[in-house]
C-alpha cells in the first residue's frame, strides 16, 4: 500500500439548502457530501518534506531533543 496523496477540503450541504440541488433526490435530514475536495500528490508533500530547510531543522530539533533526554551525571 502507498501513499498516493492527501485529500484536503470537504463541502457539505445544509438540509435547509437540499432542495436546490439535483443531487438530493432523498432530502436527507443530514448534511450531504457534495464529493469534491482537492488531492495533493504524495509526490509533492515529499517535495516540501525533503527541503533542505525542513530537513536542517528536523536534524537541529532531533539533536536537542537527544541533548535533553541525554543522561546525566550523579
């Protein structure tokens, strides 16, 4: 199994607005999904993940977080 992306957003209607769409044969009580959000690739969340910037400070926060938890002297 592989990460193909990260679904982001969702749009819902209001029961009070089901009647103005097509979409909603049912009138269901509850909100209605209208299906549509927006995919980012997986291939670009690993582009901003790899940033040698992000990558710098995960190595920074990664060494202080060792110096912290480090054992000390008695």
């Amino acid at each position: 199994m592989y990460l193909m992306g990260l679904m982001h957003g969702h749009w819902t209607v209001k029961p009070e607005d089901a009647n103005r769409y097509d979409f909603a044969p049912d009138r269901s009580p509850e909100p209605l999904a209208l299906g549509i959000s927006v995919v980012v690739p997986a291939k670009k969340i690993r582009e901003v993940l790899d940033h040698p910037e992000l990558v710098a400070r995960r190595a920074d926060a990664a060494r202080e977080e060792a110096r912290r938890n480090a054992p000390t002297p008695t």
